[in-house]
C-alpha cells in the first residue's frame, strides 16, 4: 500500500481514488467559528513557579479546561523552541526517506516498537485516510528509527521534555480535582508509563472536502501533548460543533484522553476530535500519548469516588487491551470506550 505523500509526489492525481473517499453524514459539519469558542490557555510557568495565587488561579482555570472542553494550549511551559522545532523537521525528515527505507519499519503487530504506515488499520478501515504516520513506544523503553540520522537524539530530547510537561499538568490536574499533587503521577505509574510518539503527515489534496485526514476520535492516554507546523486541520468537538484549532506559536495542544475518563469515572471526559486537510500546503503533528505501564489495569479512582459517592461506570482494564480493542477496529468517536461503559443489567457493587 503505497503512502498518501508518494501518490500525491507521484504527479499523477487527477481525481481522488474511490477508496479515499470519506462517508460523511449530514450534520457532520456543524462548525463554531473561532470567535465563538475561545480555547482555554495555560500558563504552565504559573502552575510550577507562580505566587501561590496565580497557582491556584491556573489549578482551577485547569480543572475548567479540563471539565469544559477536555482541551487546551499550553504556553511558557520551558520546552527550547529550537527541541520543538527539530522535532517537528525530524519527524518530516522521515517522512522523506524513500518507500522503501520507510518499509523497513511496516510494522506488522500493534506493540511492535516502531511502525510506519498510511491510513490507521488497513485491515478495518472502510475508507482510507489521507494520512501518513509513524509510531513510536518511547517509553518506558526508548525506540527510534536509525534515519534520518539525528533523529534519534531529537526525538529522545524532546519526548523526555513532554514528559516533564505532562507530569506537571497531570499534578495540576489531581490538585483541581481536590487530590494530592501526586495522586494521578503514583496510582498511574506515569514514571514507568508508556509514551507513545505519532507523527502524522498529511499531504495537500487536490478535493480536500471529499477525503478525511482523521476521522472523528478520541485519544487513549490519559493525555496527549501535540505540536504541528504552521499548517491547520484539527478540529476539536465542543458542545456538539467543530471548533478549527490554530495553535499559538510554540504551544501544546493538549487534551484529555479515554483513560483520564476512566479514572475520573467520567467527570473529565476525553475529547473528540479530527484532522481535516486542504489543498495547498503539507500538514504535520507529532503526538505523544501519556499513560499508565501497558500492564496496569486501570479502573476509576476510589479516593475520587468515596468523596463524591459514585458508583464506578467503566469496567477496569489493562491498558493494553484497551489499546488493543481501540486500534484493532476502526476509528468511531468513542465507540472504543462505551465497549467498557458499565450498564444498569451489569453488575453492580454491593455498596453502590
Ligand atoms: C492523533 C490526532 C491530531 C492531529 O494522532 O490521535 O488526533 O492534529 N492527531 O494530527
Ligand atoms: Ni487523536
């Protein structure tokens, strides 16, 4: 299966395959403008050196963004510019090796270390999807492609960064929820968890409006911290529109994925979101998925749960196999995470 950047190079796309064309339903494109819905900042250098007001003032704008929108950008928050920036001509750097350099790394099993590909899951997507991808577990164990040859040491530098990144938002947000600081960081494991890097590369398209670069999902982690270039696509579902994202320069695009629902029991529901492209210009993203050891078996947080007297609605799981049910079938909005929902007819713990 040849990648979406070698048929576009190819020059000779006059018209969309039939099997890139993206089924869409009506309603599907029910846009808020930006002005409408303002995506939430924050400041990390508050949360990790402010006054103990302004701390408290961004635990809480947290704690909104996180209750409101499940997303949110993250300025000031100490990574170089230049470790974002190399990262991101990494990532298109490997994307410019040759067919088959890249086919050295077709990963054939999901836990393979690195993959590289096009669409999500050949084997179960309806239509294809205008994107190129390449994924990498980055920890606990570190893993990288041997080219480009720098790629290695970049992508090590700037995964360990986003890691500090999301260890300080992940105790901001267990303060917000009226936790300890640590209290998601220790039952999580995040230390040992697993890292997952996606680099996305999405081509221009001669009919942009007919093919889809992501199809409407949500993330598995706990949370996921992405940079792009200078191009926009992604789409984030708020109160049931799309809302078109343009980053801040030098920011995080961060959001709230399947397990910070689990473990919230739902008070933070992860975000829907997709990637939609155009004509002219060559979109990246490089995602890094924060989560627990593969081998944790997470279930929603009693300590959350004794305080506000819930009963617990999603079953407990390893992550792994959550992950394994989530990108063994096709991408569906939640479809993954209501496959755990606990239902009336299931049982039901006897305290509850
Ligand atoms: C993802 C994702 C968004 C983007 O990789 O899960 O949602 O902007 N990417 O590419
Ligand atoms: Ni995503």
């Amino acid at each position: 299966m040849p990648c979406v950047k070698g048929l576009v190079e190819s020059g000779c796309l006059t018209s969309i395959p039939s099997k890139y064309v993206f089924p869409r339903k009506s309603g599907d494109d029910s846009m808020f403008s930006e002005a409408e819905a303002i995506i939430p900042t924050i400041d990390l250098s508050l949360l990790t050196g402010g006054t103990p007001y302004q701390r408290s003032k961004v635990i809480q704008d947290l704690a909104n963004a996180c209750l409101d929108w499940g997303f949110f950008m993250v300025v000031n928050h100490g990574v170089p510019k230049k470790v974002m920036d190399d990262m991101v001509s990494g990532c298109l750097g490997f994307f410019d090796l040759t067919e088959e350099e890249k086919q050295e790394y077709a990963g054939k099993q999901l836990f393979d270390p690195i993959r590289s590909g096009t669409s999500f899951n050949l084997t179960v997507d309806d239509a294809f999807l205008w994107r190129d991808y390449l994924k990498i577990h980055v920890h606990p164990n570190f893993h990288a492609p041997t080219k480009p040859a720098d790629f290695s040491e970049i992508s090590e530098e700037y995964c360990r960064k986003a890691r500090e990144v999301a260890s300080e938002l992940l105790k901001g947000i267990s303060e917000g929820l009226g936790l300890e600081e640590s209290y998601i960081v220790k039952t999580m494991e995040v230390d040992k968890g697993s890292q997952l890097l996606v680099a996305n590369l999405y081509p221009p398209c001669p009919q942009p409006e007919v093919v889809m670069g992501l199809p409407p999902h949500s993330d598995h982690g706990l949370l996921t911290l992405l940079i792009q270039n200078d191009v926009s696509g992604l789409q984030v579902l708020h109160r049931g529109k799309w809302v078109p994202v343009n980053p801040l320069p030098n920011s995080f695009l961060v959001n709230t994925g399947d397990h910070m629902e689990i473990l919230t029991n739902g008070k933070y529901k992860s975000v829907v979101h997709r990637v939609v492209v155009n004509e002219k210009a060559t979109r990246i993203s490089i995602g890094t998925a924060h989560g627990p050891p593969l081998d944790a078996i997470v279930s929603p947080s009693l300590e959350l749960g004794h305080r506000e007297g819930y009963c617990p609605t999603y079953h407990a799981l390893k992550y792994r196999e959550y992950m394994e049910l989530q990108q063994s079938r096709r991408l569906d909005g939640k479809s993954c995470l209501d496959r755990i929902k606990v239902h009336q007819s299931d049982h039901i713990p006897q305290d509850c």
